[in-house]
C-alpha cells in the first residue's frame, strides 16, 4: 500500500523561477485540455505537444515533463469522474441495452461530441476545470541524489547546465528511516518553508478484530458504531470552532475589502495598497486551515483504527452521492463542507485495506429512519434520540448504525439501489396500516413517509 510522507525544509531562491514556469504551464494545460478539449484524443496524442507549447520556458527538461503528466493525470481523472456521473444518467434515460451499449462506447472512446445527450451531460458534469496552483512541481528519481550534510538529509536537484547549475535543499530531518531511492518528488513552495513528498510502501498494519460492526459517520463524534461505542470524540467540535472562526473572519476581510475598494476608487490608492498588503493576505489564513485539517485527518484515523481494532468485517454507508432535494442552511453547509471532503471516509478505507479487513458500503437511505429492533419505518428520531416504536429509548447514531449492519446483508437493498426504490421496499415490509401507502406507490402516486414523524397525521388528513 502506497502512502505519502513528507519532509520540510527551508525555501531555497533556486525554487522560485521554477514554481513559477510549471505554475504557467499547469494553469495552460488546464485551460487547453480542462473541459471538452481532451474529446476522441489520448493522453499519448496531448503530451506529444507539450515539447513544442513549454518547451520555450526557462525549465529543465523532465522537471517540465514529469510535472505536465502530473498535471495531465488530474485532468483526465477529473474526465473519468464526470464520466462516470455520464454514465448513470445514461442509465437512467434508457432501458434499451442495445442504446446503452452505444453510448457507452462513444464515452469510452471519448466521441461525446457526437450525441447530443452525451455532449449535454459531458458540458454539465465536465465543466472547464481551472488551475492557482504556482508553488509545486515534481522531480523525476534520476535526477536527484541525497545525503548527510551537516547531520542533516540533504537533496540535491540536477538541473540540466542549460537552464541552470544544480541546488541543494538542507530539511530538518536527520535522515533516519528516510529512503528517496526510486521516488519521484514533488516538492511544493509554501512561503519560506518547503515539503518534499514522496511516496512510501506502507507495512501491514496490527491484526484487525473478529466481529462484524456497522459504523454510522457522525458530526459530534466521528463514528457510532452497532455496539454502542463512541469513536473520534471532538471530531465536531473543533469542526464548529474553525468554521466559526473562519465565518468571522470572512466578514471582518469582507469589510475590509469593501474599504479597500472605496478608498481606491475615491484615488486613495496608497491608503487602499496599504490595507490590501497588510490586512488582505492569506497567510494566517492557510495556516488555521492546514492546522484543522491535519487535526481532523489525526481524530479521523485514531476512530477508524479503534473500530478495525475491534472489527474484521466493517458496514459503512456510501456517501459519494448528495441527498436529493436536500438544502441544508448555509450555516450547516459550511460546518459540514470539510467533513464532506471525505476524511472519514478516507480514513476507514485505507486503515481497514492496511490492516487486512473488509470494507462494505451500504446505500445510506432511511439508515437514520429505521427502528432498529423491528427493521421498520417506525418510531421517531428526535435530535440525537430514536423513540422505538416498542416505547425504548435509543442514541439516534447507534440506531443508524444497527440499521447499517442490517442492511449489509438485505436481500433486496443494493449499494446503488435508488432511495425511491428503498423506500418502496421497506414500506411492502410494513405493517398493514401503511396498505394506504402502497397501493398509492403502485398507482405512481407521491408516497408518504407516516413512521418518520407523526405517525398518523397524513391518514387521520384522508379519512
């Protein structure tokens, strides 16, 4: 299992002139090639003009090769996403296995253009990516060498004698089980500090558990599992305070920015280059950002190594699709918005692959919903409480989490079941009292959801 590690060092002036070639080449790769530009043409096809678009710039040889391919791979992963997103809306547009096997076979060879509903949902899901970044680029492993200098590692870049004279970068690390043999690097500029990346095969991790556990993702904690157990305690709170100090330091700039303008506009303009040098930077900024993200990816790891400690088959919901109809307040989505990027799920993927157990995702609708003891569309979630339809008591995650492990091996619920679909299914299981609600889903008619909230409000309205 290949995993990034990284190395500091401070920033060398010879890092400068380069960051800013590749970063003019990235932003050009991107606005060439980042939306339909790559239709019907191979990677092989866009790198062999890449000689003859960046070979003007003052940058060696394979530092601009090896960049430019990464730059590449992002595009045409991007691509592949949006692809994918194609293909389920291909999916659902026909049931003619002969249509579908012909669209298909135009995006995998990348001729979109050529059907409109294809090109319609390419432009949609492939929109013109764009590229800020100016501060990285990647050094291919024959074309560095490293060492001790001064009891610390040392790496030194070869740059060819025509664009330049080799540098050397002193990090802060003594060398002790660092090995760069057969890495490429990407080394990345952030003001007066340096990373260096690289990858590493990661040894397999401790034994894994026995049992068989659903894990609900959660806010406050990270993770509920089906035993009852609480993983990642903070998670949400230090979540809430940085958006809470982001959110009022947006406002502050906000007004700062509007002072800026009108002092500018007004001819001001030292006073408005003032506040934009001194109050406008980004610095402190990127720092509380760095420092929250690597909190939580900490929290996040620590959880999922405690549920694989206890777990040799793990259920987890699979939350790669937004909710439909679904807008959350913006104070919500701001809250959630690092979440959502995937730490959690980042985190229960690569511990449970390093460590030898089972990762299973389960579609996630109704998992909240469902009373537990009963398998049912019944009860009622109330904040961080399910009221079990028997009178019990539950935590609301633990529910979810019972109900996650359920669905595991549910006959009926796939991974990609559709949420109307699910709903369908667990309202034929019901009691008879919800006949009302499938005769209605039979006949095309909305369906009702009467256990989710007030039990009998919807049929006491009919009768």
């Amino acid at each position: 299992m290949k995993v990034t590690r990284t190395i500091y060092a401070a920033t060398v002036v010879e890092l400068l002139p380069i960051c800013k070639a590749t970063g003019f080449m990235r932003a050009d790769i991107w606005r060439r090639y980042g939306a339909l530009g790559t239709h019907a043409v191979s990677a092989g096809d866009i790198r062999k003009d890449f000689a003859s678009l960046y070979g003007h710039l003052n940058l060696d040889g394979t530092i601009r090769a090896e960049t430019s391919k990464d730059v590449l791979n992002d595009v045409l992963a991007y691509r592949a996403a949006a692809t994918e997103k194609v293909k389920t809306a291909v999916a659902k547009r026909t049931n003619s296995e002969q249509e579908r096997v012909r669209l298909y076979g135009l995006l995998r060879r990348g001729e979109w253009l050529a059907d409109p509903f294809l090109h319609r949902q390419m432009r949609k899901h492939f929109r013109h990516g764009v590229s800020k970044t100016r501060n990285q680029f990647i050094v291919r492993s024959d074309k560095f060498s490293y060492g001790i200098v001064g009891g610390f590692l040392a790496v030194t870049v070869h740059v060819s004698r025509k664009y330049g004279n080799d540098f050397t970068i002193i990090t802060n690390t003594t060398g002790k089980n660092v090995d760069l043999t057969g890495c490429n690097l990407r080394i990345i500029v952030k003001g007066d500090a340096t990373e260096i990346h690289y990858a590493v095969d990661k040894p397999e991790g401790r034994p894994h558990g026995d049992a068989a556990l659903g894990v609900d993702k959660g806010y406050t904690e990270a993770f509920a599992d089906s035993d009852g157990d609480f993983h990642g305690q903070g998670f949400g709170a230090e979540l809430s305070a940085f958006s809470a100090a982001a959110h009022k330091t947006g406002i502050a700039r906000n007004r700062l920015h509007a002072l800026e303008k009108a002092h500018r506009a007004d001819g001001r303009t030292a006073k408005a280059d003032r506040i934009l040098s001194n109050n406008l930077g980004s610095k402190k900024i990127n720092a509380r950002r760095d420092r929250t993200q690597r909190l939580l990816r900490t929290v996040a790891f620590k959880a999922a190594h405690a549920i694989v400690d206890k777990a040799a088959t793990v259920a987890a919901e699979d939350l790669t699709s937004p909710i439909a109809r679904k807008h959350p307040w913006k104070g919500f989505n701001r809250r959630m918005s690092y979440w959502a990027k995937g730490v959690l799920a980042e985190a229960l993927e690569s511990v449970s692959k390093q460590r030898g157990a089972c990762l299973v995702h389960v579609a996630s609708a109704y998992t909240s919903q469902i009373d537990s003891h009963t398998g049912l569309l019944e009860g009622k979630r109330v904040g961080d409480r399910f009221y079990h339809a028997s009178g019990d008591v539950s935590q609301a995650d633990t529910n979810a989490a019972l109900n996650v492990l359920a669905r595991m091996t549910d006959p009926d619920i796939g991974r990609y079941t559709p949420h109307r679909e699910i709903k369908r299914i667990l309202l034929a299981r019901s009691p008879a009292k919800l006949i009302v609600n499938r005769v209605e889903l039979q006949a095309g008619l909305p369906a009702y959801q009467p256990t989710a909230d007030k039990p009998n409000a919807h049929f006491r309205a009919r009768f």
